[in-house]
C-alpha cells in the first residue's frame, strides 16, 4: 500500500525508548477474565510481536477470536520525540 504524501516511517529506535506502560498487562488481564479468554490466548511482552500476530493470522488462529484488545501506546510517525532523555 502506498504511503501518502510527506508520510515517514516510525523509528524504531524511538518507540523502542518509549516507557513501559505497566499497567496494561493488569488491564489485558482484567478484560481477558472477564471475556473468559484461556490464559494461552493472553500475549504479553515478547509474545505480543507484530510477527507473532502475523503468524497468529497466517494460521488462521486469529480469525478464530471474537474479541482482539491491544493495551499499547498510540503515536503516529513524527509525534514521538527521543524519549532516553526523559527523567
């Protein structure tokens, strides 16, 4: 898919320093209990990668879901200054 007119890429290196935001593991939990999701169906940390979603998809395990809910910081390209400098 194309990208629009004076669209940049993120940086990775960028949205790498971005703080942690601890209490969106709480928060996937709580909805995930409440959705009666399998404790195997909650992607956490490391688990939750863009590849393991793909992959997810890929197999069709994805589309077996009723509910997807991602708890994770929202930016579009160019909005996130360095962020290592932050106290």
């Amino acid at each position: 898919m194309p990208m629009g007119r004076g669209a940049r890429l993120a940086d990775l290196e960028t949205l790498r320093s971005v703080v942690a935001l601890p209490e969106t593991a709480d928060e996937l939990c709580v909805v995930a209990r409440g959705a009666g999701a399998d404790k195997d169906d909650i992607y956490l940390g490391g688990k939750a990668t863009e590849a393991g979603i793909k992959s997810l998809s890929d197999s069709g395990k994805l589309a077996q879901y009723r509910v997807l809910h991602f708890a994770t910081h929202g930016a579009l390209a160019g909005e996130l200054k360095d962020q290592s400098n932050q106290d």
